[in-house]
C-alpha cells in the first residue's frame, strides 16, 4: 500500500526527497506544509524552484523531513508509456479539495470547503499522457475509472497522483494536479514529473563532495557570516561551500548548500556555521568538534548506514537540529545546548559533557518522529524526559540503564517505545498534579526491554494511568494507588465534523463518524502485555477488550479485573502528542476481541480478583476474594486460597489442571461448573483439591472431576445440581484412578461416580446416585456412616461397610436400586473383631441391617460370595443374606467367618527374626580370631579381618552381609600355657529381603577376648562383645512405611576343645561353643487397609551351642609355612527366640519362630607369608537349618611385632 505519510497533511505537496516537495506552481499562497500530525514539524518553503513552462514546482524546504520518508517519483518520464496497463495497472490519487458528493444521477452535494480533511481515490488509464496525464476520472461510476473513482476539484491542486509500477515493483508518484472541468465535469489534468528538471533544480543546491584523508589532519571550517561564504581545508585541499546569507528572509536560508562528506577525518568550525536550509551527510566516520565554543546550524543532519559521527558543537536557541541516515550521530559537546532535536532515522546517542560549572544539557527539547530511529542516553542528566516527544509514528527512547522520572509521557501512537538496552533501570511515573484529585493519563507507545516501571499515584485521588500501546519489559511494573488500565486500542477512524457527517445522513450515509474512535466501534487492535510481574498496592488494575497480559500479579490490597468492560479512548487519538482521555465501558462481542491473561495472580490483605474473560495460571491468595464470571478460566497452576472466598459467578466456567486448596467455601451459582482434572503429563502424581465445602448454591450448577484426581471436602446443594466424580480413564492394578474424601448433602442433585474411590465421613445424600466401577467406602473407624438416596444404580463397584454386631454402617434407597456384579463387603469394627470366628450366636438377636431398598428390588444387585477382606493377619467373610419384608427388600449381616492370613504371618514373622539373625551374624564370627591363634603360633600383634556372606530362609528371606573386624592381642607365656589376651572392634552392613519387607541393618561394636592355649593342646576362649545397631526396614506389601530406629546387643562367648596330633604335621581338633546374649525387642504399629496393625517382640536371651570337630595339615618350606583347614559342626537353639505377637482388627495372637540348627562346613588355608606376617582364608556354609549361610568368604591377615 502506499505511504500517505509523504503527502502534506492539506495534500497539496508531496515530499520527494528529504529537503525537497513537489506541487503546483499557481500554488502561490501555501509557505509551509506539515506530515504527520498537526502538532509535528512545520517546514517553511525557502524557494518555490517554479518551471518555467509548466504548472509545476519543486519548493526547497528548511529542515530535512524527519516524519516521512520520501517516495520515489516515475523514472517512465513524460512519455504515452502511462497508457500501457500492463506496467501501470492502477492509479490513485489523494488531496484535501473542496469536498462534493455527487450520487449516480448527476446530483452533486456540496459537504466542505478545501484543506479540511483528505479524501482519496481510484483513477482511470489515462486518455492522453506526456506532459500532461488527462483522464475523465470524474467518470466516477464508470468501471473504467476503478472502484473508488476520485475528482479534483479547486484545493486539489498539487495534490500528487501515484502509479503502481509493475515492472518496478513499487508505488511511484506519477504527477500534480494541475486542472479539472468544472464541479459537473469528468476531466481532470495533472501535470507529469518533469523528472530532469527536478534533479537539475535539487543539484544547484548541493556544493561539491568534501573527501577527505583520515589520517591528512583536521579538517578546518571557517564561515563568513556576512556573505554565507565557507571553505574546509585539510592540508593543501580546499572545499568551498556556501552558508545562509546575513539576512532575513527565505532566500538566506535557501542561500545554504547541501555538503556531502566522504573519507572521515576530524572537522574543527572556526566560526559559528549557519548553513541556512542546507544539510550535511556524512558517508565516513567524522569527529566534528568547534575550535572553542562554536556552534552550527542548518538544514540537518544525515549519516549513512554503517557511519559513525561525533558530534562536539552545540546549536541555538530556537533552532532544532534534525537527523536522518541509518547511521548515528553522537551528541558529545560540552555544557547546556539550547536547542533541540528532531530525529527520524537512524541513531542518535545523548554523551554531552559538563562543563566547568557542572551544566550538562544535550538538547532542551527532543522529538522522536517516524517510526525508523532510536534515542539513546548515556546517563541520566542529558534531558529533561518530560521533554522528549514521540510525534508521528514515533521511535525508540533507550534509557541505556538510567533510572528517569517522567511526569508526562508525550507520545503520538503505539509507534512510541520507551525501552532500555542496558542494566536493569526503573523509569518513574508521576502524574499527579498539585490540586487535581481527578485525573487520567493516556500512553498510545510501548515500554520494552530490560525495564522496571512505577507510577504513583496520590493517595485517595482518582489519578489513573491507561496504556493502549504495550509492554514486552523483564521487569516489574509497580501500580501504588490510582487504577492501572492495559486495554486494547480502537482503530483510528477518519472523522468529521458534525454537520458533514448531518448531510451526509441527509443523502443516506450514515458511515461517517465524528470522532476519531468510540466506544461501541467493533474494530480494535490487540494489544500484548508481558512483564516479569506486576505488582499493586492499594491499587486497582483493569485488564481490558483486546488486551493479553501475561506476567505474575501480586496484589496487596488492590483490586484486579480481568476481563474489565471500563477502559478509556482518546477523542485525540491520531491528531497529535496531545491527548484527551475519556474513560466509559466497552465490552468484547467476539471472542478473539476479549482479554486474555497468562500467569499467577498472587492476593493478599483483602485483596479482590475478578476474572471475566480468558485466564490461564493460578491463584494464591490469603484473606481475599476471587469473583468469577468467565466462561474461559483454566488454573494450570496450583491454586491456594487461605482465608479466601472463592465464588463462580452465574455460568461461570473453570477448568483445573493443577490442584486447587482452599481452607473455606468455594461457591459455584446459576449454571455455573467447576471441572477438576488431572495434569497433562500422565506419569505425574495425582492432582490433589480440597476445600472446606464445595457449595452447589445455584441451580444447574455443575461439579465435575477426572482420573488421577483426589477430591476432599463436603459437597452440599440444596438446588438441582450435577455431580460427577472420576473418569472414564480404565482401573488400574492399583485400583481405582481417582478419590474423593468427604460427604456429599445434596437432596435434589444427581451425583455420578465412576472409577472412583468414595470414603464417606458421616452422612450422605443425594437426589440419585449412579456407581459405575466405584468402590464406596463407608467403614473408616470413626463411627458408622449413611448413605440415603432416592434412587442408587451400581454397576462393577465395590461396597465397603462396617458393623459391631449391634449397629452398622446403613444404604436406604427410597425408590430405585438397580445394578450388577457388585460386592458388598463387611467388617467388624475393632471392638468386635477379637477372636478368629464369628458367628451368627456372636452378633445381636436380629441380624444388622445394611442397605435397605424398595420392595421387589432384585437380590443380585449384591453378590453374596463377596471376597474376603484382607485386614493383615486375618481374612474375613462377610455372611449376608438378603431378606424381603412387608415394605423393604433388605441385605442384612448374618454372620462373619474370619481365618489367618498364613502368608502375612509369615511375613511378620521373618520380619521380626531380622533381629535375631543378625545376632547370629554376629556369633558366627565371635571366635574366630582365637581360632586363627591356634594355627598361627604367633606371637603379640594386630589383625584385620573381612567377610561377606550370605543367607536365605523361607518365604523368599535373604540377607547379603559384609563385617569388617580389626583388633590387637598381645601373648602372654606361663608355664605349661599361652594365654592371648585382646580387644577388637567391628563394622558390620547386614541387608535384608523377603517376600513382603526390605531393609539393613549398620552395626558398630567392640569386645575384649582372651585365649589360653595350653601345650597339651587343650584350649579355652572367652569373649565379650558389645553391638549398636542402626535399623532401617520397611513392609511396603503390608503398608508398613520404612522405619529408622537404634537397638543394642551383647554378647558373651566361650569355647573349649583338645587339639590332638595324630601325625607329623597333622591334627584333630574337637570342640564346644557356648554363646549367651541379648537381642533387643521392638514393636511396630501402623494402618493397613483402614485397620490398626501391630507387631511386637520382647527381648531375647538366646543360648547358643555349637558342637564339632577340626582337622588341619601343616605344610613347611626354607621360607613358608602352610596349613590348610577343614570343619564341621552343629550349631543349635539351646535357648530359641521368643514368640512374636500379631495383632490386626481381627484379633492378638502368638506366632511362634521355634528353635533352629543348622550343620556348618568349612574350608580353609593359613599361610606365612613373612616372617611376621600371616594371611588366612576359609569358605563355609550350612546346611539343613531352617534358615542358611549360602556362602561365607573369610580373609585375616595378621602381623606380629
């Protein structure tokens, strides 16, 4: 499309190159022309440059335009070749003429006079083209002329004609237009692009390019202010260039040349520059500085892309110094520069230095036109922010990490951005003014970047801030009083005044608006909001139509709406830097126009949040209130709320993936629904929710959750409600795949669960109750529990139930029970569940009521055989009957057969003998080291000692053990004996496993021991040890959780045998062990399937025997010596372990471990391997034993002082 921004705003110019626009010459009284907006630049002409044949002209301006860009002119010259469709398809024109109305029969409507606004349209193939283009444009329902044909009439003239170039690719400006037949007439002229001329007539003003050597030395400027002569010098090389004349008047100014500098260099003025209109472009890297306090002024300033230019003079007062290029210019002179800056291309970077007395102003006053260029500020001193402006289109201010204080923010449209490249800087806003309570602030730009924003607003005055523009910042933008306002921003429309718009009405049109934007327009553009948070302290923000804001809100005695219908609009909106708020309600009709927010809302310190369109994130909030009414909520992140009031608002929609907690009411009104689900990842835990009540208050309103959801709380309704708990997701192995915890009051509400598991805490109602693979738990311990509904259908689902033989939990269904393959089961609560069997004898007189349905009902809806119920230690079967009276057909409790459960006795047994075996572990290497005595002759010394074993027993018992010994024994000789007296310590891991439990045991311990080894090779040891023990077990497959206790043993050992030689090197050895100890009791007790289980054993005092026999053969050399070794034994329970005690809902009784023997083999060596030094290894396992050592593998080494 074209850019209109290069036509005048009255459309009688139209801007082809920076400094230059072409029109009409009998355009004799226009002197300036004005892009952009009305309060933008005005550019006065300096030279009309009028043709000397044809109505046309090229005026020269003052300044370089900053606001636009210029549009490129036909290069097709004036030649019939605009008759050619296939390169110039479509023609369009626009100006700001006398404006008429003219209908299909030739009636014309007089609406304005000229320059009051721009009008535009299509325009027919020409008729005739080489100087002049005429076409019979006025024509205007003729097809030929195009779909929006377009007339000029008297305040056309110069209005441009634009061309679309095909061969191009481009929109060109084609011509002016120069004539046209009448206000009834269809012929209009406009005069074509001399384009030679227009070149030639631009050239005169442009002086000879200055090319420099960067390395040839400063480049000297002097200037004659009297006769606007100037001269740069570099060394031997001369430019001259002309300046604006001593005088007033156009014709000075247009005196001044256009300088182009190529090469880079420094430049020094000499003199004060004025160069009039006339610009400098800069195609190197140039330092331009004054030889003391010069300055310059002129036309401005360009700098090519990829060019850097210093920039060291200051301007003048009244007078403002305007950049283009897309190369950047550096302000960096010194002191206060009066002047100001309009920049429109490219960058600009803010470094002026202070000087001695400590000034430092870089520009008074700055504009930020076009959209293309970007402000930049080295530090915070270098302009007043209230006088940066951002007109048409605007452009970036980068704050470059400085913290700034704006109490006006002067943008023009969303084309303004405040941003900051640098660190992390705060701008503060500050609007308040003194005596005004009631007050609003519009910004149409953006912030962006690496941003904190503030504003404050005075306490208790109604100042508020409203932002249509957008932020993309990483910061956090802080809101203290007043009300904060992120809304959409209504398209910008073409208006006019109220008496054109009358007769227009008058003709049948009543398109035409008289104000820019409104409230009730349909077209708005969105606007996005992004920030690392947001945060409100008694503030209130309102999140408006076309409107995304995603961040993370706190609010601090604030309010939030989201989805708000109040906004404001600008009634200034596309006229200017100037705005004029007013607020009013304007509210979504389609849904791509509503509000949108992404993030956590964090409230606190009775705090208000009311959501009412699209939301997704989460809420935590404390002593607040949420409100919502949107039909589009989904919390995908945890939800808290603490002493909060949640409320769904009539049709209300919200969907949870997230889990929400609340320790109050959540209320859910008229039409409204709640939906809980689990989150999306399937190997995530299940969701959890819970509130103190979930309040069905409105009629058809709605509770719904999913698969992996676990639901607490009570469900109450006293309207016709819809409940409906768990998911279609299949059961798995574990059982069902969701829960809910609480009591559901609900008289006149249909309730639906299905793959659900329901513990009821008291007692329950609903209108119906349909089950479909649930399983109802009424029995949790705490008292009997009801059920009544009108009617109850079940299907695949489980009933749990509990009774104390007098009283049990109760089902009454008034109306209807239907159902099939259902199981009822029954237990007995702890007071009777104490002995093995119970019978019918055992319960009341009459049997116990359970369900009770109407008359009639089938009796298979239960089966009978219902499965036994695992408590730990016991099963049991319920016996029930179903019974039919008079009224009621009723399953009734009868009986309970309860027996052991063998293979969880089995469990707790072995998981109770861990303890004793480790003390076996223990005993099976208390003398060990005096055995190594005996085959060492050695004398006094210390050991090392490692084994590692392991052993198994029923019911799938296994234990892997590792011990690690270390000691010290030193001889002492008598006559007729040795006896070795010695201390040793000890490290043992032992871990266990088994059917039901896993577990280790570390154990630290230490003991003395003495060994008397007589010559007759009669021996005799004893030892005394002492064991801490570090426990850590659990039974997961019982629901015992892991357990971490300390224990402690003792041991004390002695051994007795006669070692007998029975030839050269070989011997017998019998021998008898005795080993007493203590082996410390313990009890657990836990939950298994709601019932209280324990386990407990005492202590024991264990006595163990070991009776057996040795053989060794000694092996000598000049340097070694070598015995290998052999064993066998019994060892056995002289005194066993005691009885451990089983108790569950069921019942106590004692399970007996009985005693245990077992026969041990053993293998080994005993080597010297120096003098000093001893090394032995053996191998031994058992067997016949109800629990054995699979393996052992024993290494000592030894080294005698």
């Amino acid at each position: 499309m074209i850019d209109f921004g290069s036509v005048d705003r009255s459309g009688i110019a139209t801007l082809v190159s920076p400094g230059h626009v072409i029109s009409v010459k009998h355009n004799g009284g226009y002197q300036r022309v004005i892009f952009g907006n009305g309060d933008d630049t005005a550019y006065s002409i300096v030279n009309r440059n009028e043709h000397a044949r044809l109505d046309f002209h090229a005026p020269r301006l003052d300044k370089i335009v900053t606001e636009a860009a210029p549009l490129d002119m036909t290069s097709a010259g004036r030649l019939p070749i605009y008759k050619d469709q296939a390169r110039f398809p479509v023609f369009y024109r626009v100006g700001a003429g006398h404006q008429y109305l003219r209908d299909r029969n030739g009636k014309t409507t007089d609406l304005s006079r000229a320059y009051a606004y721009r009008t535009g349209g299509t325009v027919g193939s020409p008729e005739f083209s080489f100087w002049t283009f005429l076409s019979h444009s006025g024509d205007l329902y003729d097809p030929a002329q195009g779909p929006m044909a377009s007339y000029g009439v008297p305040g056309d003239s110069g209005s441009p004609l634009f061309a679309w170039d095909a061969r191009d690719g481009k929109w060109v400006v084609l011509g002016v237009l120069s004539g046209y037949t009448e206000v009834t007439g269809i012929t209009t002229h406009h005069t074509v692009i001399p384009l030679e001329d227009i070149l030639a007539v631009m050239q005169r003003h442009v002086a000879a390019p200055v090319i420099t050597a960067p390395a040839g030395g400063d480049i000297l400027w002097t200037h004659d202010k009297a006769t606007g002569a100037g001269t740069l010098t570099q060394g031997p090389a001369s430019w001259d260039v002309r300046g604006r004349l001593d005088a007033a008047g156009p014709a000075a100014l247009d005196n001044g040349q256009d300088v182009t500098f190529q090469g880079g260099g420094t430049i020094v003025l000499a003199q004060p520059v004025d160069q009039g209109a006339g610009a400098l472009t800069f195609d190197g890297d140039y330092t331009v500085k004054p030889a003391d306090a010069q300055t310059w002024r002129g036309g401005g300033i360009l700098v090519n892309a990829g060019h850097t230019v210093d920039w060291q003079v200051n301007g003048v007062q009244a007078d403002s110094l305007h950049k283009l290029g897309a190369g950047t210019l550096r302000i960096a002179a010194t002191g206060a520069n009066p002047g100001t800056l309009n920049v429109g291309d490219g960058t600009v970077i803010l470094a002026q230095q202070a000087d001695a007395a400590g000034n430092k102003q870089a520009f008074s006053a700055a504009r930020i036109v076009s959209g293309r260029p970007t402000l930049v500020l080295t530090d915070g001193r270098q302009i007043d922010p209230d006088n940066i402006s951002w007109g048409y289109r605007g452009g970036k201010l980068d704050i470059n990490g400085n913290d700034l204080a704006f109490h006006q923010l002067n943008g023009a449209d969303d084309g303004a951005i405040l941003t900051n490249s640098g660190p992390l800087s705060t701008v503060n806003l500050d609007f308040n003014r003194p005596g005004v309570t009631d007050a609003a602030t519009m910004w149409h730009g953006h912030f962006t970047g690496n941003i904190n924003i503030t504003n404050t607003a005075t306490e208790n005055a109604r100042h508020n801030f409203a932002i249509d523009g957008g932020i993309d910042s990483t910061g956090t933008v802080t809101q203290r009083n007043g009300l904060l306002y992120l809304q959409g921003h209504p398209v910008t429309h073409a208006a006019s005044t109220i008496a054109i718009a009358n007769k227009l009405k008058a003709t049948g049109d009543d398109s035409v608006l008289t104000q820019p934007v409104s409230f009730t327009q349909p077209d708005w553009e969105t606007r996005h909001f992004r920030m690392a948070s947001l945060e409100l302290k008694d503030a209130g923000l309102h999140l408006g139509r076309n409107a995304v804001l995603a961040t993370d809100i706190r609010a601090d005695r604030s309010s939030v709406t989201l989805g708000s219908s109040f906004l404001y609009i600008d009634l200034n909106d596309g006229n200017g830097v100037k705005a004029k708020p007013t607020a009013g309600e304007s509210k979504a009709g389609a849904d791509a126009d509503r509000s949108r927010f992404t993030g956590q809302v964090t409230l606190a310190n009775h705090s208000m949040l009311h959501i009412a369109e699209h939301f997704n994130g989460g809420i935590d909030s404390t002593d607040s209130e949420t409100h919502i009414s949107s039909t589009h909520t989904v919390l995908d992140r945890p939800s808290r709320f603490t002493g909060s009031l949640v409320r769904l608002r009539d049709n209300a929609r919200v969907t949870s993936h997230a889990g929400i907690i609340s320790d109050g009411e959540v209320q859910v009104e008229n039409d409204a629904a709640l939906s809980m689900l689990a989150a999306a990842a399937a190997d995530a835990p299940w969701t959890a929710y819970s509130a103190a009540s979930w309040s069905l208050n409105g009629r058809n309103s709605r509770l719904d959750t999913g698969s992996r959801t676990r639901l607490v709380g009570d469900i109450l309704s006293g309207q016709a409600a819809h409940v409906s708990l768990g998911g279609s997701e299949p059961a798995g192995r574990e059982g069902p795949r969701a829960a809910y915890i609480g009591d559901i009051a609900a008289p006149a509400s249909d309730v639906t669960m299905r793959n659900l598991f329901w513990q009821v805490k008291s007692a329950s109602s609903a209108k119906s109750l349909q089950l479909d693979r649930a399983q109802l738990n009424l029995a949790d311990g705490s008292g009997f529990k009801s059920i009544s509904v009108d009617s109850l259908a079940l299907d695949d689902s489980l009933v749990f139930m509990t009774t104390d033989g007098q009283s049990a939990d109760r089902i009454t269904v008034r109306q209807s029970l239907t159902g099939r393959n259902n199981g009822l089961h029954v237990r007995l609560a702890p007071s009777q569940a104490h002995s093995p069997t119970h019978s019918p004898a055992g319960l009341a007189s009459a049997p116990v009521i359970l369900v009770t349905a109407p008359k009639g009902t089938r009796n298979d809806v239960f089966s009978l055989n219902a499965p036994e119920c695992e408590l730990a230690f016991h099963r049991q079967a319920p016996q029930v009957a179903v019974v039919e009276t008079d009224s009621a057909t009723q399953w009734v409790l009868q009986g309970v057969k309860t027996r052991r459960n063998e293979r969880h006795i089995d469990n707790g047994r072995n998981f109770m003998d861990v303890h004793y075996r480790n003390f076996l572990t223990e005993v099976n290497n208390l003398n060990r080291r005096m055995g190594d005595l005996r085959d060492a002759h050695g004398e006094t010394g210390g050991w090392a000692r490692m084994m590692s074993g392991s052993g198994s027993a029923r019911a799938g018992y296994s234990n892997r053990h590792t011990l690690l010994q270390i000691g010290a024994d030193r001889k002492f000789a008598f006559n007729g004996a040795s006896v070795f007296a010695g201390a040793t310590m000890t490290y043992t891991d032992n871990r266990y496993s088994g059917d039901a439990f896993s577990g280790k045991t570390l154990s630290t311990g230490g003991g003395l021991y003495a060994s008397t080894l007589f010559d007759s090779g009669l021996y005799i040891d004893v030892i005394g040890k002492y064991v801490r023990n570090h426990d850590r077990y659990a039974m997961p497959a019982m629901g015992l959780s892991r357990q971490e206790y300390a224990s402690h043993s003792w041991y004390l050992g002695a051994e007795t045998g006669w070692r007998l030689a029975v030839a050269e090197g070989m011997y017998v050895e019998p021998q008898v062990e005795l080993v007493y100890g203590t082996v410390p009791g313990h009890r657990f007790d836990w939950q298994y399937n709601a019932s209280s289980v324990s386990m407990r054993h005492g202590q024991d005092n264990p006595l163990i025997g070991r009776v057996g026999v040795a053989a060794g053969k000694s092996f000598q050399g000049t340097n070694w010596q070598l015995t290998s070794l052999v064993g066998l034994s019994y060892q056995y329970d002289l005194r066993g372990p005691g009885v451990t005690v089983l108790r569950d809902e069921a019942g106590e009784f004692s399970a007996s471990h009985g005693r245990d023997g077992r026969m041990l083999m053993e293998l080994g060596v005993n080597a010297r391997i120096r003098d000093n030094t001893r090394f032995s290894l053996s191998f031994e396992r058992s067997a016949f034993g109800k629990y054995n050592v699979d393996k052992a593998v024993n290494a000592n080494i030894r080294y005698a002082f």
